[in-house]
C-alpha cells in the first residue's frame, strides 16, 4: 500500500529495518527538501526537518524517542 523512506541518522539505523518490506533506505544521503514533494505523509524525529515538511505543505508527525534532552 506504501513505501517508506527511512533516511537513518546513523549507520547502525540501516541494519535495524533493512530486511522489512515496502522500507526504502537510500543507498546515499538525500537532502529532505529535495523528497518532501513526493511524500503523503512525514514522521520524523528531527525538529528541523518537520518544520522544513510543514512549510512544504507536507503533513507531519514529530515524535520524541526518549533519552536525555
């Protein structure tokens, strides 16, 4: 039904979800801006790139994962 991108911050994010279905993982970074055209929906952890998905008309989930801020 869908295709999620995941763009991981760090390189162990890869392993974690690189055997699901339907999950995209880039083979080289991309730039948010440049995608954010082409997404239904945005989840993300990152304040900046919500705010970047907001102002892009995107609709925008931010979630808070936990630990010391």
């Amino acid at each position: 039904m869908a295709t999620v991108v995941y763009l991981p911050r760090y390189e162990e994010g890869k392993e974690k979800l690189k055997d699901l279905e339907n999950v995209w993982i880039p083979p080289k970074p991309v730039l948010t801006f440049q995608i954010i055209p082409f997404v239904d929906l945005m989840v993300s952890s990152g304040y900046v790139t919500c705010r970047e998905g907001a102002q892009m008309g995107a609709p925008v989930i931010n979630i808070h994962l936990g630990g010391n801020s």
